[in-house]
C-alpha cells in the first residue's frame, strides 16, 4: 500500500499540465500589450504571442495591438483598452460547437468577422457593461467611453460623450441592451448613453470616428492585408 502511495505521489509530481490550446495570435503590436491569464498568471505579449480562452488583454497608452484568431476573425485594440477573451470555441469541421464572446471593458476596438461569425453568427457577441454587440458578417468598430475619450476627435471639437458608440463598415450588427435594441447596417453609427437607456442610430455627423494607423490596418510587420479585406487607408472606430 504504501509503495502505490509513493507511486502515485510520484505521477502526480512529474505529469505536465494540460496546456489551454491558443485561439488566436498577435499580428502586430506598436507598443506594450499585457495578458492576465486564467490562472491568474500575467505575461508581456510581442509578435508571435498566442492568446488562450479566458485571457484578459491590456493595451498600454500609445499601444495598438491586431490578434487574428484561428477561424481567421480579427480584433484591433486601441490604446487603453482592455478585453476578455471570455468564451472561445472553434473547430472547422464542427460548426455546432462554434462560441465568441469577447468583453471589453475599457477603450476600443475594431472587429471583422471570420468564419464563426459567417456560419454561426448567432453565436458571437461583443460584451460591454452598456450593451451587447451581436454581428451580422460584419466589419464594425466600437469605442467605450468613460470619462477617456478626450484625446477622439469630434465634429464639434469637444470630448465625445459618455457611453458606447459604434460604426459599421460591412455588414450589420444589433445594440441590445434591458431598454431594447437596433439594428445598425454598413454606413451607418449607433450610440447607447448607459444600460438603461435604450440604443440609437445616430445622424453621420454625429458619429465618432476614430482611425487605426495604417501599419495595423494594413498589417505592415504583420499579417497582409487590411483588416477590413478591403485595402481601406485608415479604419475608422
């Protein structure tokens, strides 16, 4: 009895931990990118890095970092956004375990759907505490702002409001929230004031456009290609 002791003490000692498979990796990064993992671990990210289900992602002021992931989706982060990876599921020939749910909990990003969003795109969601962005094969951009924003360029000069502003380039997506939702097609920009208030369309002049620099847009120490498979000069948030 006690050698099967020692003998499974041993196993237990000596057996690898199951890595979590990567869903996605860093394209390119102008600046210091941060991965708090699900184990609580914390790591630095560079070019090359991969990014698991369940990590939450950094980017520091002056940082723009462009993840591809697995199914071939896209996500830009903007400078002083943070974004978690919350649910992640993707195997080619299984459309039925297909999931994307990202939160993003400051900042903004830039988001092109990839094959999950094209063949489940019921199943992808971008989380933010105002509303929920759900896709519609979409190329969409959304900014969060919480007293941060003074630094985006507006019509009017001065900061942009409060709350979650969105802009679609492709496709469409759905502001849902308690109060309701709407559908915004290509060419047009929503705003929703708080999670209580219901979201809207609002006239272009009014949109909040923010542009990625063309190094990231177009994947320049990266990947080829804009991130909008269009060959756009600037992406607009």
């Amino acid at each position: 009895m006690k050698t099967l002791v020692v003998a499974l003490a041993a196993s237990l000692v000596w057996t690898p931990l199951a890595q979590a498979a990567p869903v996605g990796q860093i394209t390119h990064l102008s600046g210091t990118l941060s991965a708090k993992r699900a184990d609580g671990s914390t790591k630095l990210l560079s070019v090359k890095s991969e990014v698991q289900e369940g990590d939450t992602l950094g980017t520091e002021s002056e940082t723009y970092a462009r993840i591809k992931f697995v199914d071939d989706g896209e996500v830009v982060m903007r400078p002083g956004t943070q974004i978690k990876i919350n649910n992640y599921s993707y195997t080619a020939g299984k459309p039925e375990s297909d999931n994307m749910i990202l939160s993003m909990f400051k900042g903004g990003l830039r988001a092109v759907t990839g094959l999950i969003g094209k063949r489940s795109r019921e199943k992808v969601s971008f989380q933010t505490d105002t509303a929920t962005i759900g896709i519609r094969g979409t190329h969409f951009g959304a900014l969060l702002c919480q007293n941060d924003c003074g630094g985006v360029p507006t019509t009017g000069g001065t900061p942009p409001p409060n709350g979650l502003h969105v802009d679609v380039s492709n496709g469409a997506i759905v502001m849902s929230n308690g109060a309701g939702s709407v559908l915004i097609n290509a060419g047009q920009f929503g705003f929703v004031v708080s999670s209580g208030a219901l979201p809207v369309i609002v006239p272009p002049q009014q949109g909040i456009q923010v542009t990625v620099p063309n190094s990231i847009s177009q994947g320049k120490g990266g990947t080829q290609g804009g991130i909008g498979k269009g060959g756009d000069s600037e992406c607009k948030m």
